[in-house]
C-alpha cells in the first residue's frame, strides 16, 4: 500500500484495502451478509471499523 500524501492524511482518506466506501447519513439497507462500517470527519483519524453481520454489529 502506497503513503498518504500530506492532503489526503489531513482529509481522512481511507485506506486502499479493496473494500467500496460509500457516503451514507442515515440508517444502512444491505443485502450483504457482511458489511464493515466506518466513520471520518475531515481533518480527524478514522473510527475503528465495525464488522455488522445480519444487521447486528460484532
């Protein structure tokens, strides 16, 4: 995986890990079995990931 550049550590870019990110402001419909959920705010670290599998967060 490449280093951030000064911009995008100071933005909250995510990692490049393979995983789809999407913006969402209200509750999560999945048809997946698995998601991971997330959270930035610019100029902050990134939140810990969070593994929900059927709806409930493990």
């Amino acid at each position: 995986m490449r280093e951030k550049s000064p911009l995008e550590l100071a933005t909250g870019v995510p990692d490049d890990d393979g995983r789809r990110w999407h913006l969402y402001t209200g509750p999560v419909a999945s048809r997946a079995e698995k998601i991971w959920v997330g959270a930035w705010r610019l100029g902050f670290r990134a939140s810990d990931d969070v593994v929900v599998v059927d709806g409930a967060p493990n």
